[in-house]
C-alpha cells in the first residue's frame, strides 16, 4: 500500500510557484529520501504534506485516505510524524519535560485537568524509557536550550517519533552535524524507525544512499527523477542538476 | 519541587499570621489585606495567560469588572441573593465573556490579540458607560445588601462585618489560589506552557492549540470573575472608573511582572509589594499610581524576572548545587 | 438646502475633520510599529502630553500660533527621551519587553499630568483668527474644522513628498520594512529609529494641539484617542500608511454618524468592524507583517 500519496500537487507563495505537479508516492515500510538543490521546494514540500500550508491545487493522501487541508493537530493523531529543519523544541522545558509532550499526546491525555501530572507514574516511566534509548537520559533535566547541538537535533527527532506514528517525516535531520555525529545519528534513526514508514530530506548524501530505499530528487519544485539509488545516481538529468554532486 | 513545598510552607506561616492580624492591628489593616488578596488572586488569574500561556493581555478588566458588575447587580435586584451564588455569579459573568471573546481571540497572537482585548476591555468599559439604566454609568451600582454566609441548620454569619467579611474573603482566595495550582500541575497545565514555548510544536503533537487556549482562557477569567465579586461585596460599590479602567487591565500586568511571571507565586509578591509600596506612598503623595508606574518601568528595565527572579537568583548563590536547579521553580 | 442636507454634509465634515486627526496620530503609530514590530501603547500620552503643553503655552503667551509650532516638538523631545532610554534597552527582550515598557511610559505621563497640571479639564478657546463660520452652500460650518482638515492635509501632503520623494524618505521607509537589511547596508540605524520616533510622535503631538479647541484638555484624552488609534492601525495593516489612512477616515465618518443616529451603539461599531476585519485578516487590511 502506498502510506502516503500526492496527486497533482502545486503551490505557490503570493505568484512564486514553489511546487509544481509533484506526483510522490511513499510505500508502506519503506526508507524515502527527498534530495535536490536548495531552493527546490523539499521543506514547502513537507510543509504542505504536513498540514503548515493547505496546497494551492492537488490532493494529498495518507493511509488511503484524503488529508488535503488538514491541519498538523490532525494529522498527527492519525499517525504523522514530523521533524523540523531548525530545531524546533520547548526551549524552556527539560529534556524530560519535552519528550513527556510527546507521551501525552500518544496516551491521548489532552484536556485533563484532574491529576497530578508528576504524579502520573507510567507516564513517568515511558518517558524515561524513550529518554534512555535516544541516550539523552542524563540531560534528563537539563533545559532544552542547554543542550549541545547533537543533543538537541536528538531531541528534535524523537520529538518526531514520540507520538509513534506510522510515518516520520524528517527535516535535514543531520544539519550542522560533525561527521561523528552524523554517523551517531544514523544509527539512532535506523533504530527509531524500524517497522515504520519514514521520508528525509537530506543534503549530505553519505546519509541517503546509506538509509534510503529510494530517492527522490526535487528541482526548481518539481520532480527531476524518483527511483532506486543505484538508478538515481546514474541518472543524466540529475547529475546535470547537481554538478555531480553524487560522487559517493 | 523542594522549592514548592517551601513557597507552601512560607504561605501557610503567612496564613497563621494572617489570622491574627485583624486582631493585632484593627480593622483598617485587614481591610488592607482583605484588598491585597483580592488583587492577588486577581494578578494570579492574569499570570494564567501571561506567565503560564505567554499571551499578553490588556483586557483582563473585562473579567474583573464583568464579574463585579454581575455580582452587584444580582444583589441589586434580585431580594434574597444568597452569598456564594453571589460569588459564583462573579465567576460565570466572567467565563461567559471569556465564552464569548474566546472564538476571535484564539485566533490571533502577539500585538493582535494585546490590540483585541484592550479593544475589547475597552468596549465593556463604555457599554457600561452608557447604558445608565442598568449600570448606574459612571456612579455605578452601589448600596446593595451583602448577604450572610448560611448554612441552614448549623450557622449564619453576618458578612456585613469586616472581621467576618475578612476571613470568608481570605479563604475564598486562599481555595481559589490552591485551585488554579493544581490546575498549572495537571497535564493540560504542562500543554499550556508547552504553548507560550512553542505553539507550533504543540500543534504538531497532535494536541488543539486554540481549544487549550480558551480553556486557559475561561480558568483564567472565571478566578478573575471571583476576585472581581469579592471586590464587589467589599466596597459595596462597584463603578465603570473602579473597576474596568485600562488601569485596571495594566494593573494585573504591573503586579506579576513586578513579582515575577516565571512563578506561580510571582503575581502575589507583586500585588504584596504594590499593596505596601500603597499605604507608604499614600501618606506622602495622592499619586501612588505615578510611584507605581515607575517602578514598573524600573523592573521592566533592570529585573524583568521580577522579584521571584530575585529571590531565586539569590537562593542560587547561597546554595552550592549546581545552577541546574535553578530552573526547577521556573513555571514548567 | 434643507436641514437634513445641511445636517449631513456637517456631520460629514466633523468625521472627515476627526478622521484627519486620528490619522495624524495613526500615521505616527504605524510608523513606529512598521520599523520596530511593537505597539507604543504610549503613543497616545504624548499626544496628550502635547496637548497640556499647549494650553501651559497658551496660558504663558496667549499665541496659538506658538503652542502649535512648539508643544508638539517638546512631545517629540520626550518621544526620543524615551525611545532613546528606555524602548533601546529592552529591544533584547522582545516584543512582550517593548509593549510592557510601553505601558508603563503611558501609565508615568498619565498621572505625570495629574499630578503636574491637575486633574480639571482646561478649555481651550478656538483662536481668533480661525473663529467664525464659513458658508457651504445654505451651511454655517466653523473655520476651525475647516482649519484642522486643511492642516491635516497638508502635513499628510508633506509626509508623503518626503516619504517618497527624497532619499531620506527612501531610507525610512527601508528601515520600517527591513530594519535589519538597512541596518547590514550601513544605514545607521539607530539615528533612523530616533528620527522615525520623534516625527511620528510629533505628528501626534500636532493633532494634541490641535484637537484641544474641540476636546478640551483632560486625562482622559489619551485613552480615548488612543484606542481609535490604535483600532486604526491594528485594522489597516501594521505599517501601512494607506490603510491607516483609509480606517481613519472611515472610522471618522462612522463616529460621527454613529454618534448622531445610534449614540449607544457607536463604540460597539467600531469594535464589530475591528473584529470582523481581524476575523479575516489578522495583519489588518493592508498589513503584511506581524
């Protein structure tokens, strides 16, 4: 099944069309990477997936179902995951504090005003759990705007997975890292993502072809070329786009 | 949560104390106190939105004013109004504004929705204004009887009385602020702060940000409600320049900024601090407002974490734990 | 020309007279947000602060003309005290830092007038020179009003030439859409924000002075003309002059008229319109940024 589909898709921002006709299909279980040039459209892409932006023409569908104009609150319940590009955390709140949002909202505790919230043990527990597995149990306590930069793009993909949602989508997760903890990073989201559907927008390209079942490229908003890695790399058109960018 | 339980435990010694005062310093001062609790809860319930949701208001006059208008005039017109529906009333006239602004104010952030609800605080001031036959205008709604507190059967005071009145006003703020602790403590209080951090974040959990929003809201405004009818009963008068001036939006602002929005008990050092800096500025100037001002502006300036913030950073150098802890008594 | 007629085109020119006034001060204030992204709430006191300056003038030297050219440049003077001073100084601490600072200037000069000048209101007489009628048609219209729109117009004539037709102009008007991109170019910055501060409070100072043959000088004139003000400007667009100019306008003809037909509904229009236009466009009419 494909999880994820869109049809037709276009957007514009004020007369600057960003997206132009993009037809991507994401299947189930798979590893998606979405490469191209900057400034092609990958984040309006997410945006518009994702519920930020409602897409000027197109439709947009996930779990077979039409979710063209739903807003990220919804589509978040139905099982999306997303990650941003410049960390998005509760820079005020503890490490705790911002994966327990995450378990919260998985539990559907919303709109409870009746218990103790340091009270409520399992709670408690499964957010430590997720804290000890991203390796982020020690800045427990630590204020989300503390933390080392690594640590914090940690934070920001777990963000993405603490509601288990059946698709994660990432945003340049590895920006600004060193190669070190590039590679840390991998590791962690091949683990994070097992059994899940997940699509990245990458640049460093060590990362896609070593998490990627297949790419697309996206150039000047539309779709250069989508397939398996070894058929986009050798790929005509796109090695012209990226001036032979995919020397691996 | 250490720091927690000190804050309760220097509130429950100022509450023994505070039982004793009437009958140390006479009448004069308890009315004082009766006054600062009320603004207390009042600059609380305001902190609710700025502190805890990080929404500035200019309105929330709207709800302090409402809910005292509401109060007097059911004991106005209605003969027999017992005591804690008055209260209530209060609170209701409150959340029933909150109801109504809430759909256009959940909407809009930042300077739109500061401009909204002055605009909004403002218009209740002249609806007040002009409808003279309900409201009085600007003499307002006055000379209304304070029921007794009864409980049929068992007793009947007499809240006509300013020691009764004193303490029946001193519990009602002393439950009303319990209340909206634990409300900060329970999940939807974390979302809430979750949303003065980074609303877009909480929408992408999954969670309905201007749902939570008007919750906030009405919470906010219906302790505000409450503190409005306590005033009510208390001057027995309630008048549109009493009672929903742009002052006495700004005025919430200045009490929790001035004692700290980072805390829960920020907002009731303020309104303790501008009671006091009150009664020492009024035996030398009739402009306490001018001193009060300018203190603000200082504490804007100088200390925008207020006098929490001070008391926090001067634990932090007395202790020798690492300054991590510190953010433990931040609002979180 | 029957009375009804007669009736119409005065109250015409009263909203058309009021909402040249409030645009004085909206324009200021736009101005203002437009280049710094927060609302001076105290943008209004100064506008009083002009007025009370005004009447001390008028007391001391019986000249209009004088209290004109001068009470709106000592308001000025302490627009740019305070931009310089205090606004600066919590630029770091964002907007919510801004509007609070804000509030507490506009609380200071509130009861910094009480307690200077009192709290009576003080008549001011319309002067000599623009006292009498001027004939419209069948209509005895007051010169004075006249006098105000004209004025008005003129300054908004002037604003616009400098606005757009000199370098100056350009430079501010960069610096109100793009502080920081000016502020990369090598614009001095800093001077621009006082100079912006200082005329936008002066044209509010110059509508304090001239509104006070009509208002009267009282403390509560800032509240009053502050908040159409700020309904201006909130509802036109932050930053955008024609949006403040066109609500201005629109809000002057609908006080006046409201007030004639509906005296008890008036101020809920205006809010009803605040609230529907914000309902579909959070930036206001014109605005582009939050």
């Amino acid at each position: 099944m494909n999880i994820m589909e869109t049809k037709g898709l276009y957007h514009d921002f004020k007369g600057l069309k960003v997206l132009f006709d993009v037809n991507l299909e994401i299947k189930e279980g798979e590893r998606h990477a979405i490469i191209g040039p900057n400034g092609a459209g990958k984040t309006t892409l997410f945006n518009v997936i994702t519920g930020t932006y409602e897409p000027s023409k197109g439709h947009i569908f996930f779990k077979e179902r039409e979710i063209t104009g739903f807003k990220p609150h919804q589509l978040t319940r139905m099982g999306m995951g997303r990650s941003f590009q410049i960390t998005s955390t509760f820079t005020r709140l503890t490490a705790f504090q911002n994966i327990r949002m995450g378990v919260l909202s998985k539990r559907g505790i919303r709109f409870n005003l009746f218990q103790l919230l340091d009270g409520m043990n399992e709670v408690t527990e499964e957010t430590d759990q997720i804290l000890k597995r991203i390796n982020l149990y020690g800045e427990r306590d630590v204020p989300a705007s503390a933390l080392s930069y690594g640590k914090s793009r940690s934070l920001e993909i777990s963000m993405a997975l603490a509601t288990d949602p059946d698709l994660v989508m990432l945003d340049e997760p590895t920006a600004g890292m060193s190669v070190d903890e590039t590679r840390t990073a991998v590791k962690l989201i091949r683990k994070l993502t097992e059994g899940k559907t997940m699509v990245i927008i990458e640049h460093d390209m060590d990362v896609v072809f070593s998490l990627a079942d297949r790419i697309t490229v996206l150039h000047l908003g539309a779709i250069l070329a989508s397939g398996a890695p070894d058929e986009i790399k050798d790929n005509q058109a796109v090695k012209d786009a990226y001036l032979g960018e995919l020397e691996v | 949560m250490k720091q927690n339980l000190l804050n309760w435990i220097f509130l429950a010694a100022i509450v023994i104390i505070a039982a004793f005062i009437p009958m140390i310093f006479g009448i004069y001062y308890s009315n004082v106190i009766v006054l600062f609790s009320i603004f207390a809860l009042y600059a609380v319930s305001y902190n609710l939105l700025l502190g805890y949701t990080g929404l500035l208001s200019f309105g929330h006059a709207m709800f302090f004013g409402g809910g005292a208008y509401a109060t007097a005039l059911a004991l106005t017109h209605i003969p027999g109004f017992p005591l804690l529906l008055a209260l209530l009333t209060g609170g209701l006239a409150a959340v029933f504004l909150a109801l109504i602004v809430s759909p256009l104010l959940v909407r809009v952030s930042g300077t739109a929705f500061a401009m909204l609800t002055l605009a909004f605080g403002q218009l209740l001031y002249v609806i007040c204004l002009k409808y003279r036959e309900v409201t009085g205008g600007e003499d307002g709604v006055g000379g209304f009887p304070i029921p007794s507190l009864n409980i049929p059967g068992i007793v009947s005071i007499e809240m006509t009385d300013p020691l009764k009145y004193y303490y029946f006003a001193l519990i009602v703020v002393l439950l009303s602020l319990f209340i909206m602790w634990f409300f900060t403590k329970t999940p939807f209080g974390q979302i809430v702060v979750s949303i003065r951090d980074n609303a877009n974040r909480v929408d992408y959990l999954g969670f309905k940000v201007p749902h939570s929003k008007a919750i906030v809201f009405i919470v906010s405004g219906f302790f505000a409600g409450i503190a409005g009818a306590l005033y009510a009963m208390l001057q027995d008068l309630v008048s549109t320049d009493g009672a929903l001036t742009v002052y006495m939006s700004f005025f919430p602002i200045m009490m929790a900024f001035i004692g700290g929005i980072g805390s829960y008990f920020g907002p009731i050092y303020g309104a303790a601090i501008l009671t006091i800096i009150d009664e020492v500025a009024a035996a030398y100037t009739e402009h306490f407002e001018l001193v009060t001002g300018i203190i603000f502006i200082l504490v804007v300036l100088f200390a925008p974490l207020g006098f929490a913030g001070f008391l926090n950073f001067v634990k932090i150098k007395w202790s020798a734990r690492s300054s991590h802890q510190g953010t433990a008594e931040e609002v979180s | 020309m029957d009375s009804t007629t007669a009736m119409y085109i005065a109250q015409s020119l009263n909203g058309l007279a009021y909402g040249m006034l409030l645009f004085l001060v909206a324009s200021g204030l736009t101005l203002i947000f437009g280049m710094m992204g927060i609302l001076n709430i105290a943008h209004a006191s100064f506008f009083m602060l002009s007025a009370y300056f005004c009447h001390t003038f008028l007391d001391m030297t019986g000249s209009f003309l004088l209290a004109l050219l001068v009470a709106p440049l000592i308001a000025a003077f302490f627009g740019v005290l305070c931009e310089r001073f205090l606004l600066r100084k919590v630029h770091a601490f964002g907007h919510i830092g801004e509007l609070l600072i804000t509030v507490g200037i506009s609380l200071v000069i509130l009861e910094g007038v009480k307690f200077f000048w009192g709290t009576e209101p003080y008549l001011v007489a319309v002067p000599e020179m623009l006292n009498g009628f001027v004939p419209i048609v069948d209509l005895h219209y007051p010169v004075y009003r006249i006098f105000v729109i004209g004025l008005a117009l003129l300054i908004l004539v002037l604003m616009a030439a400098i606005l757009f037709k000199t370098r100056l102009g350009m430079v501010v008007r960069a610096a109100v859409s793009d502080a920081d991109m000016v502020n990369a170019l090598g614009v001095n910055v800093p001077i621009v924000f006082m100079l912006v501060f200082g005329i936008g409070t002066w044209l509010a100072g110059v509508a304090g002075v001239i509104i006070t043959p009509i208002l009267t000088v009282f403390p509560g004139m800032a509240d009053q003309v502050g908040l159409d003000a700020f309904v201006v400007v909130v509802t036109g667009g932050f930053g955008s002059l024609l949006g403040a100019f066109i609500v201005a306008l629109f809000l002057g003809e609908l006080n006046a008229f409201g007030i004639q037909f509906i005296p008890k509904l008036a101020p809920v229009l205006m809010f009803a319109f605040m609230a529907i236009v914000l309902a579909f466009k959070p930036m206001g009419l014109f605005g582009e940024r939050e």
